[in-house]
C-alpha cells in the first residue's frame, strides 16, 4: 500500500497547490497570463522571471520568483 501524498496526509484540500511542469512558451506564458490562475510561483532564470512577471501583469496576479544566480 501506497503512502499518501504529503499534503493529502496534512489535509490540505484538492486544488489548493497544482505543480505543472513544462517550457517556458508552451506552459508558462498561458498560466501566467490565464485569468483564472490567481498565483504563479517560479524558481530559474532571469530571464524567464522578466517573461512571466510580463505575462502575469495585465490579470494582475501575485508573483513570487526565486531568480538567478548559481543556486537558486
């Protein structure tokens, strides 16, 4: 049997975190700009953090970016 996921275990309920993975053109830039995303938190590049800050800005949606540097 099967251990459950942390934040089942913690009660955390369904929806409240979703993690998707993919590209920067093909995932990020239609959830940083879909009205119906109220939150975008990203760790990478600078680059990228610029893109999705730009994209996020116009449904005014909370950012929060770890950015840069070696470790980041």
């Amino acid at each position: 049997m099967r251990a459950p996921p942390p934040l089942d275990a913690a009660g955390v309920p369904a929806g409240v975190f979703n993690l998707v993975q993919g590209d920067g053109p093909g995932v990020g830039v239609p959830l940083a700009g879909h009205a119906d995303v109220d939150m975008i938190s990203f760790t990478g590049s600078t680059r990228a953090g610029i893109d999705i800050a730009r994209n996020a800005a116009p449904t005014v949606k909370r950012v929060t970016q770890e950015l840069g540097g070696k470790s980041p």
